[in-house]
C-alpha cells in the first residue's frame, strides 16, 4: 500500500496541478501587462500643449506685426539644416513638410549670424531660397526675421512674412523689428520646452515599452540612442545624464546617496550662478 502522499498519489498530482495553474495563472498576468505597459501612448503628451501655446503666440505676434504669415523654424537635427516647427496662415500645412538645407534662406543666415534682418523685396535678396515658395505656391515679396535665443543661444528663427492686404507691401520698420525681438524671446523659451520635451517623451517611450533589455543593458541602449538622436546637444546631454544617474541610483543604497551628492553639488554651483537654482532632491 502507498504512503498518503507518496509518489503518484492524487496528493502530489492535486500540488503539481495548482502549481502549473499557478505558473500559467502568473505567465497570463504577465503577458497581460506587458500588453497594458505597450499600449500607452506618450506620443506628444507634453510636446502638443507647448505648440499649441507656440500656435497662439503667433497669433498674437502677427497680429502685432500686422502680418498673418508666421513660423518659427527649428534645428533640423544636428547638420544646421531648419524645420518648421510651427506656422499661421495659408500655407502653413504645406510649410510643416518643407526644409531648408544648412545655410540656405534667410532664415538660415539669421539662424547663423544670430542677427535679425528685414528685407522689403525679397526678389533683389540673393540670400532668399525660392524653393519654399515653389514647394508652397505662396508668393513672398518681404520678411521680417529675428533669432530665437535661450541663454545666448540660438535655437531657432521667428519669420513674418508680407503684410494685411494686397502688394505692394510696406516694409517693415526698425520699431517692428524691436517689437519682433520681444515676441522671439517669449517664443525662444516654449521652442526650448518643446524640444526638451519631445526628447522626454521619446525616451519614456523607448523605456516604459522596454527596449533595450533589462537593468543596465536598457541604461546602454538608451545611452546610444541618445548620442544618435538628432537634437541639440545641450538638451542630449541632460539626458544621458538623467539616464546615467538613474542606472546608478538603482544599484544600491550607497549609489543613490551619492547620487544625491552629486545633485545637491550641482544645485549648490547653479545656485551660486543664478539666484533661484531649481533642486534636485527627489531622486
């Protein structure tokens, strides 16, 4: 007679049976959340409420300016070319898919010289890229377009482009372009947030859907994507080193505390430059 229990007997099957449920039960939660994890969507989660505001602020800039055709012109990645990041008028669904190579247009001169300019004929400026235009069907007979800059910086360009009405158009004034200057730096600080931004939600989403792999190996492959991604290096740079310290913060209770030191060292030098230094105690 077997012993209660023994080998084969209904007892140790009945076990064997509720752990293999068990272990399909777990693998099931797993999938399911891996599944939970995949579907969210961070696509332009922070990025849209910041060119929404970009949108409203040219708005009100054109109005200013007396001037419905507005844009504001990016980086194009790290060659030096520009983008349109946003724009207001007839063709500003056409410009969202133009760009402009490195030094070309007047964009591209104001992008680099960090200087403003205004041009009453367009068609005696050598410098102007007639390829917008024709990529367009929009007629540009004269612009107005100043820097945008952050922290000495140019990120991008603001651009008005003709005037209310019908040609010929009036130039436009040295007080415009003064007036101009004042929109450019409100401008200037949302077109950084936004490129920031953009930044962080691309890499939450690289995270959060697990590229990559596990633990330090997700820490590498986001590192490497990081030095390819095409976007300015300052807001590259702050990355990785959110990435970096994150990778080592999770290591152990001493690597955190030192993290922490290193934060608190960095306020304590931004503090020192600048009143107001925003903390960095909740790692």
């Amino acid at each position: 007679m077997a012993r209660k229990g023994g080998a084969g007997s209904p007892a140790k099957k009945s076990g064997a049976q509720k752990g293999a449920r068990a272990a399909k039960g777990g693998s099931a939660f797993e999938a399911q959340l891996r599944d939970a994890v995949r579907a969210v969507d961070v696509a332009n989660l922070l990025t849209s409420p910041l060119k929404h505001s970009i949108e409203n602020l040219l708005r009100v800039a054109g109005a200013a300016m007396g001037s419905d055709e507005a844009s504001v012109l990016v980086r194009d990645g790290n060659r030096g070319g520009l983008k349109f990041l946003a724009a207001i008028g007839e063709v500003a669904d056409k410009l969202m898919k133009v760009r402009l190579p490195p030094g070309k247009g007047i964009a591209g001169f104001v992008f680099a010289s960090g200087q403003p300019v205004a041009v009453a004929d367009v068609a005696r400026e050598e410098s102007f890229y007639a390829e917008v235009d024709r990529a367009t069907g929009y007629s540009t007979h004269t612009i107005l377009a100043t820097p945008l800059r952050v922290e000495g910086e140019t990120v991008g360009v603001l651009e008005f482009v003709n005037r209310l009405g019908e040609p010929p158009y009036q130039p436009f004034t040295p007080d415009e372009m003064d007036k101009a200057a004042h929109f450019a730096d409100a401008i200037a600080t949302l077109v950084d947030a936004h490129e920031t931004a953009g930044l962080v939600e691309t890499l939450f989403e690289r995270a959060v859907k697990g590229e990559g792999g596990r633990g330090g190996g997700r820490s590498n492959e986001l590192v490497a994507w990081l030095k390819r991604v095409r976007s300015a290096p300052e807001h590259r740079d702050l990355l990785l080193l959110a990435v970096r310290l994150r990778d080592i913060a999770g290591r152990g209770e001493q690597e955190r505390a030192l993290c922490r030191a290193v934060l608190e060292a960095l306020d304590r030098f931004t503090a020192g430059k600048a009143a107001g230094g925003v903390g960095y105690y909740g790692l």
